[in-house]
C-alpha cells in the first residue's frame, strides 16, 4: 500500500486490455467510416457530375478490414507479441494502397 491507495499489479484488477478494447472499437469504427462510408458518399457525389473516381474494388476492402481485424485483436490480446507488429505493418500497407488509388 503505497500513499493509502492500493495500486494492482495485473490480474482482476488490470485494465489495461479494457483500454485497449476500447481504443481498438474506436479505430474499427474510424476504419469502418472512413474506408466505406466516405468514399461511398463521395464516389456518388462524383458520379452525379460525370467525374471518375478510382476504387480498389470491394475485395481489397475485405482484405483491409480483416488486416485490422486481426491486428486490432492480436494488440487487445497480445500487445507485445511480434506478430502484433506484423499484423500492424500488414494494416498500414493495405490502407496505403487504398488510399494511394482513391481519386475524391
């Protein structure tokens, strides 16, 4: 007991991985609204003025939400892993390119 208060180290008391639960929802949402939502809305906003956007189609998108999918898990359940790292490195080149092709 140090200052009055008892500090948990691990175990029941850990929350930790509920922060990180928490900020992996938050980036599946941002990922989710981003990645689809946006260039969905836009992509008929240009297609309403004659004007080409450029898409990776949707199995690209599938790739890309299951890379975070898994990374997002694998940082939850396991931050320090190396195939944490991996999986991260993997979601970053797969948003890359999506962002790369998308002309909006």
């Amino acid at each position: 007991m140090a200052g009055g208060r008892l500090r948990p180290r691990g175990g029941a008391g850990d929350t930790e991985p509920a922060a990180r639960l928490g900020l992996a929802a938050l980036i599946a949402l941002i990922t989710v609204i981003g990645g689809h939502i946006v260039p969905a809305l836009t992509a008929n906003w240009l297609a309403a003025r004659q004007t080409p956007a450029v898409r990776p189609g949707p199995g690209m998108d599938r790739l890309d939400l299951a890379v975070t999918g898994a990374a997002l898990v694998a940082w939850v359940g396991w931050p320090a892993h190396p195939l944490t790292g991996y999986l991260a490195v993997g979601t970053d080149l797969a948003n890359a390119f999506r962002w790369a092709r998308w002309r909006g």
